[in-house]
C-alpha cells in the first residue's frame, strides 16, 4: 500500500471501523440485484421483481437521511442498532413472502421497510473526518472510501447472482443481510472512534438540505446517477442484442475498476486550488465520457470506453465529499453525506427506469443516448449553481485548500 494509505490508518481503530464499514457496505451492491434475480426465479415475473428493487430503492432514498438526522443528533450507536434490527425484519419478511409465495403487496410492504438500512458509507466518512479534519489526510481517507465503494459494486453483484442461481434462490438477499448485521453491530461496538452527537440545542435547527451549497450537489447528483442507471441497463441490453449477456457483467466491471483505479491515483496526490472547480471539471469531464458509448459497435470498444469512462467518477465522488464537509455544518454532516448518495439513488432509478423505454422503443444503441443527455444535464446544473458553492457553511471555516487560498490573496 502507498505510504499516504498506510499513514491513515496509523490512527487506534481506523483499520477496524473502516473494515466494518466495507463489510456493512456490501449489501448497497446485493440486495436490490439479489431481491431482482431472486424474484425472477421464483416466480419468473421480472416485472414484479423491478418494481421491488425500484420501492427499496426509493425508499431508502426517503428514510436514509432521516436515519443520518438522527445519527447526528443522538450518535451512530443508538440509531444504527435498531433501525437495522427494522431492516432486517423486513429482509426476513420478504425472503419468507417470496419463499411462500404470499400475496404481492407484502413483498412491496417488506421491500419499502429495507429502506431503513443505514447509509454505512456516510457514517466510515463521518468517523475520519472526526479524525482528520482539516488535514490533507481526510483528503485520503476520502479517496480509499470511495474505491472501498466501487469494489463493493464491482464484487458484490457477482457474489449475489452467483449464490442465488448456483445455491438456492434466496441466498444472495439472505447473504447481503448478514453482512449487513455483522458489519453495522462491528461498527457500533467501537465506541473510542465514534463521532460526538450534536443535540438538538446544540443544531442550527432544519435539516442539511437547507445549505444552498448541497441543493447543488444534490441535484447534480440526481443527474449524475441517472447516468449510471442508464450505463447499467444498456450495457446489459447492448451485450444481449449481440448474443453475450453474460460479458455485460465484466464489462460493467471495468467500468467500475476504472474508478477505482483513478480513487487509488487520486488519493496520492496533493492538489492545489479550489475544489469547486476540480468538482465542476469532473462533473464535465463525466459528461463528455458518455459520448464515444454512442458511437461504438462491439462489447470489446465498449469496454475500452466504459474504462474511461469510469476514471472520471471516484474523482469527482471525492470532490464532492469535501464540498460537504465545508459546505453543512459539522452537526448535519452524517445527513449531508447521505443527501448526497439519495440523490444518486433517485437518479439511478430515473435512469434506469427511462433508459428501458428507450431501449424496448429504439434499440440499446439508441440507449446511450440517456446517459448521454442526463450527463448534459449534469453540466447544466454545475454551471448554474457554481456560485452557491464558492459560500461556505455559516461557522465553517472552509477546508484546507481554501484556507491556503485566502491567504494567498490577502497577501496579494
């Protein structure tokens, strides 16, 4: 490991609340392809079995920062524990409904009751900024977060698929939820690196998304998720027109890998200048990325273009991690983080849910035409909100880089 990465985790517990992090992480990338693959198998209505990946995707989206809220008001401990112990129930529920072959709504009930999983990315990345704030090391901690990420969806749908159609249908959901016990109640045993709660009397009062500063990456993100939904099930569909579904997986895999590759390089360097701009450079950068899946004919291009394609994404994630940390205030920051994967949440369902009409009415060619345009949309939403991220939170110094940057100008 490079000398940044070892240094981070010179920190008493970094290398186990972030392991307990990754293995609370894994569920992100297996339920919801689980619950799909697991569906189609027992009842062999892919219909029903996206809408149910759909509803748990939507609701997490509407419950997971109202879980964040609570984090910060009363600590990870005392929030995690239970609202797991709701998503496990709920997972318990929906294996035995489809398992039993109970009536349709249940299995919707059992699904929008997953949405109570706790966003475990947000909660590792709370954990070292307490540790590291205002350090080029929390700028690390954020890089090797973000590559934790992409190899949880580059592994983690290879794992459910495999076990749910090599083993028994229900595994690869059954799987995601132990992982998702064992690594929330590891997490929360270790009490020395858990962030302080801010209580209410001590809060600015609202919620996180009144910053103006995260309405902008929030709604970038929308955007930008839209992007990825859409990329995920054209591929599939492009690699199926041309008889090889099943190298749209490793395809996909590369996408993923040229992210993580590009978080690995990042997380090493030590870059000056405004991040606002880095940020709106990635977000331009991700768009410009999906115009050669336009133009290519072969599953081979196309995995040379999804590569990429993908160096631009854990970049631009860690960009924006660190716009959060400077733009809500330290009592909302658990809650920031995960507007920020919600809105990427919502734009994965958009995209995908718009880029299967395209394809059932144009072909998967004309597909990438979504990921395309939303990418366009990305842009456009960066360019219009730039100047709310130049204002910082009320109270919040701003981070390392910015300070450095002030006092360049004043002595100027």
């Amino acid at each position: 490991m490079p000398s940044p990465y070892r240094a981070l985790f010179a920190a008493p517990g970094s290398k186990r609340f972030s392991a307990a992090g990754f293995l609370g992480r894994m569920p992100l990338s297996m339920m919801g392809i689980g619950v799909v693959t697991m569906v189609s198998q027992l009842t062999g209505r892919y219909g029903l079995a996206g809408a149910l990946s759909a509803t748990m995707a939507l609701s997490a989206a509407a419950i997971g920062p109202q879980i964040s809220r609570l984090v910060d008001r009363y600590g990870q401990r005392r929030v995690l524990r239970p609202a797991t112990l709701g998503a496990l129930a709920a997972v318990t529920g929906l294996l035995l409904a489809a398992h039993l072959e109970w009536p349709d709504w249940v299995l919707f009930v059992c699904a929008a009751g997953i949405g109570c999983v706790p966003s475990l990315g947000a909660m590792v990345r709370a954990r070292w900024a307490a540790l590291y704030r205002g350090t080029p090391q929390l700028h690390t901690a954020y890089s090797f977060e973000s590559v934790m990420d992409e190899v949880c969806f580059i592994f983690g749908p290879i794992i459910s698929i495999g076990l749910s159609t090599a083993w028994f249908p229900e595994a690869g959901p059954l799987l995601a939820g132990c992982f998702l016990a064992a690594g929330v109640f590891w997490l929360t045993a270790q009490r020395a690196t858990e962030p302080e709660p801010h209580p209410r009397a001590h809060q600015g009062g609202g919620s996180a998304l009144r910053s103006p500063g995260l309405q902008v990456l929030v709604a970038t993100f929308v955007a930008s998720g839209a992007i990825f939904g859409a990329v995920d099930v054209v591929t599939v569909a492009f690699a199926d027109e041309r008889g090889h579904k099943a190298a749209a997986s490793v395809v996909l895999a590369l996408y993923a890998a040229g992210s993580c590759t590009a978080g690995l390089v990042f997380g090493l360097l030590r870059l000056a200048g405004s991040p606002e701009r880095r940020w709106l450079l990635g977000i331009c950068t991700m768009a410009v990325s999906m115009i050669p899946l336009l133009l290519v004919g072969n599953l081979s291009l196309l995995a040379v273009a999804l590569f990429v394609a993908g160096l631009s994404i854990a970049p631009t994630m860690i960009t924006t991690m660190s716009l959060i940390e400077e733009h809500v205030p330290r009592a909302h920051l658990t809650e920031g983080m995960t507007w920020v994967s919600t809105g990427l949440a919502v734009g994965v369902a958009l995209g995908s849910s718009v880029a299967g009409w395209v394809i059932d009415a144009a072909g998967a060619h004309a597909g990438y035409g979504v990921p395309a345009v939303s990418g366009a949309v990305a842009v456009a939403v960066g360019f219009l909100g730039y100047r709310r991220l130049n204002r910082p939170a009320p109270g919040r110094g701003g981070t390392l880089e910015h300070h450095s940057e002030r006092e360049e100008r004043h002595v100027a």
